[in-house]
C-alpha cells in the first residue's frame, strides 16, 4: 500500500495547489526514514493553492487543529495550519502547512532547489536540514543522514562539513577536503583541524545541538505566547466544533474571524 500522505501530496496537486511535502515524509522520500505518522507541507502563499488545499481536507472529513486560518493573510506571518481526519480504515491522518518555514531564510531558493523525487515534490536537502534543526534530539541523527548521504557520499563537502553529526563521518570529511574544511566556521571542524581530542569535538557538536534546541524552544515559546487568549478559545471553539460535527469548510470561516486578532497584533 502506498504511503497515504504521498497519495493525499498528490491530491492537492491535481486540485491545484502548490506544495512541497516537507519534514518527517520528506525523509521518506530521501530514504533516511521508513515512516513518519504525520504529514507537513510548505505551501505558496496564494489563495488559490489554500483553497485548494482546504477543498481537498474538506472532502476528507478533515478538521482544524490548533493553529491559525490555511490563508495567506495568517501564513504571511510565519504561523502555521494544522488538520486531522480518519481514512476509511481508521488510520488518523495529520497535515500541518506553513508558508514561511523556520530557518529558511530565502523563500524563493526553497521553490527553486525544491526537487522530483517519486513524482512527488519535495524540499531540497539544504532545506530539509535547517528544518529538522528543532527543539527535539531525535531530528539531529536524520540531520547526520542527509548529511552523510547528500554531502558525503555526494560529493558536497560545505554540506557535508557544516552538518555532519557524527565525529568519525565528519573526521572523514575534514581529511577528504582539507580546503574547504580551513573555510568552514563550525567550531567542530575546527577542532578536528587542530587535532583537538575526539571528545572535544563531541562535545562541539553537542553543544551546538543544544544552542539550536535552544533556538527552537525559545521560537515556540514567543510563538505560544504572542497567541495568548487564542488557545483557549479554540478549545472552546474545538468542543463546540465536534459536538455540532461542523463541517471544515464552516469551522474555517468561524476561524477566520476568531484569529483576526493575531493579525491585528502582528501588524
């Protein structure tokens, strides 16, 4: 059986909607990963590629999770859309979009190196890993993987040096590209060029996971609390939502107007 998050992928496809599959599927995809229970996408930031999108929920059965409207008026603000729903077997299936992802920097580089990989449209390697630097130690072995598999064993020794998360994979890398590695400002590399014991250069590396665990705690936390009364008015929403079974297309309406106020604080 297919994965179904590839199959939902190329539904908002062919409904029109412009999208990348990202994060945890799109480890999937580069093999690095079997499965992931839930799905991510990057979307354009038009209405055309939302409605489509949210057409395509709506013909699911799907619902609002928390988080903000699927429109580019909220997504322009770096905040995220979040839904849920069972497929006929029962398997709960989850879709969660952004149009501004985290440390992604340049937008249009994201569209431009995106890549076809199993007819599938996917965020490019470079992407993947600034995405996968999150709050949690698991997502930094995945990060080690595209590393070694993209810039190791592909021959891109700046992508190799600057995420490699292993020391002997990385040592590799140092002795394999000496040049590059007197370039490189990561204090790991460093390390290894000035023949710094091995447990040096794990803790550099821990301690840069650390900062960027940090970074991304830090992110959520101003995130949670510049919603501030939001939460518990979706809840509330939520329950009502559920008790009435409304429909997505009306709880997305109802959304609209209950978050207007995140946009009027962030203007």
């Amino acid at each position: 059986m297919e994965n179904p998050y590839f199959s939902l992928h190329r539904e908002f496809k062919e409904a029109g909607a412009e999208v990348l599959l990202s994060s945890g599927q799109a480890c999937v995809v580069f093999g690095i990963a079997t499965f992931s229970k839930d799905g991510d996408w990057i979307i354009r930031e038009t209405t055309r590629s939302c409605d489509a999108a949210l057409n395509v929920l709506a013909g699911h059965g799907a619902n609002y999770r928390l988080g903000v409207p699927l429109h580019p008026d909220w997504l322009s603000l770096g905040l995220t859309s979040h839904f849920e729903f069972l497929l006929p077997n029962g398997f709960r299936m989850r879709a969660d979009f952004c149009s501004r992802p985290p440390r992604v920097p340049n937008l249009d580089r994201l569209w431009t190196c995106s890549v076809k990989a199993e007819t599938l449209d996917v965020v490019d390697v470079e992407s993947l890993i600034l995405l996968k630097q999150t709050r949690r130690l698991r997502d930094y072995p995945m990060i080690g993987s595209l590393a070694e598999i993209a810039g190791l064993e592909g021959n891109m020794p700046e992508l190799a040096l600057r995420y490699l998360q292993d020391y002997v994979l990385l040592e590799q890398a140092v002795q394999r590209w000496p040049g590059k590695a007197a370039e490189c400002d990561r204090e790991a590399v460093r390390l290894l060029l000035c023949r710094a014991s091995r447990s040096a250069v794990v803790a550099a590396i821990a301690v840069e996971q650390d900062e960027q665990m940090q970074a991304d705690q830090a992110r959520i936390d101003a995130m949670r609390a510049d919603m501030g009364d939001f939460v518990n008015a979706f809840g509330s929403r939520r329950t009502t939502w559920r008790r009435d079974g409304t429909p997505l297309m009306a709880q997305h309406d109802q959304l609209l107007n209950l978050a207007a106020p995140l946009r009027r604080t962030a203007l």
